[in-house]
C-alpha cells in the first residue's frame, strides 16, 4: 500500500489527497469486516492470528495521510512528504479507529471460548445486538440448537431465539442488510470529508498565489 500512496500523493493536488485517504480507509475497512462476515468459520487460534494482521493494518492505515518521506518511492514523493504535517488530522484517525475497532471486536468475540462468549460479549461489546452475537456463533461454528441456547442466555425471548438461530447469517439478506447499514454510515462519513473538502478549498482561495 505505501508505494502506491506515495506515488498518489504526487499525483493528486494536495488539498484532495486528505479525501482520497478518507475514501480508501473507509472502503478498506468496510470490504475488510463484510468478507469476515462471509467466511464459513474462524478458528481460535485463526482469529489471534488476523487480530494480529489487523493491528498491522491499523497502524498503516492510520499513517496514509502522512507517511514517513522513507517511506516514498521517489525524491519529488519525499518532498511533498516532508513538507507536510506528521500528524494525521483528528477526524481521520477517530474514523479509522471507528471501523477497526468493529473489525477487532468481531475477532475477539470469535476467538473467546464458548463458555465465556455472552459474558465477554456483553462487556466488551455494549452495543452489541443479537445479530452481532449470531454473527460470531456462526463464525465459531455453533450449529443451530448452540446457537439458540446462547440467545436465550443473551436475554433473547425463548421463541425468537430459536427463530433467529434456525437462520443462517452468512445468508445474502442478512449480509445485505448489515452492508447496507455499513453503506449508510460510509455515506454520512464521505459527506463529512467532502464538506470539510470545501472548506479547505475555501480557505486556500484566499491564500496569495
């Protein structure tokens, strides 16, 4: 990823390079947690190991925007990196933070043994809903009556619970109806980037040439 960033970064006037960050991590992340959710299973010691690739993913993502000039594939690349900030800007690194902790906090409920799984899941994930949970079951591989009993546990009525276990939730609606939040979340985060776009272009239209 950072060649090709830091090639971009030359290639794209300045005050739309923040965008262009904005957009990738955003598309990354999301593309990222919906192929997770699509996945058949995830073992234990599978989750620990993409927990630890995600960490990575994290740390690189969150450096887009200013990437070290050694990082640059070429002199005009490390000009335009060294003369700008070494900071990225709060909004970004408060997003990317948003989306990955998502992505973590799915892994981690995948990776907590199944005794532990509601008690775990209700404290780390407090916003966690009875999706979210089936999600993790199916990534664990629990058939169908686990699935249910869990529910229950999880404070679901007996009814719905086994309703909602006899339904698979790799299934193209349920996915599609997850994707379709992620995809309106997106939207609402590019409308942001692109207003602050703006501002900044207003900004520099003032500025002396």
């Amino acid at each position: 990823i950072q060649p090709y960033v830091s090639t971009g970064r030359t290639l794209i006037p300045k005050s739309y390079f923040q965008s262009f960050c904005d957009k990738f991590a955003l598309g990354f992340t999301t593309t990222y947690y919906e192929t997770l959710i699509r996945l058949k299973t995830i073992s234990e010691p599978g989750s620990q190991q993409l927990l630890l690739d995600v960490y990575n993913l994290k740390n690189l993502i969150l450096k887009l925007p200013v990437l070290e000039a050694s990082a640059a594939s070429t002199p005009t690349a490390r000009k335009a990196v060294a003369t700008g900030s070494t900071i990225a800007p709060a909004m970004y690194t408060k997003m990317v933070q948003k989306q990955f902790k998502n992505i973590e906090l799915l892994l981690k409920m995948t990776g907590t043994p199944v005794n532990l799984l509601i008690d775990v899941f209700k404290d780390q994930w407090p916003g966690g809903s009875a999706l979210d949970l089936q999600q993790v079951m199916s990534l664990k591989g629990l058939k169908r009556n686990e699935q249910a009993a869990m529910l229950e546990r999880f404070g679901l009525d007996p009814a719905l619970a086994r309703k909602g276990a006899a339904v698979n939730v790799t299934s193209a609606t349920i996915v599609s109806e997850r994707f379709q939040a992620v995809q309106e979340s997106t939207t609402q985060q590019l409308q942001l980037s692109q207003m602050r776009q703006k501002v900044n272009d207003f900004r520099n239209s003032f500025r002396p040439v």
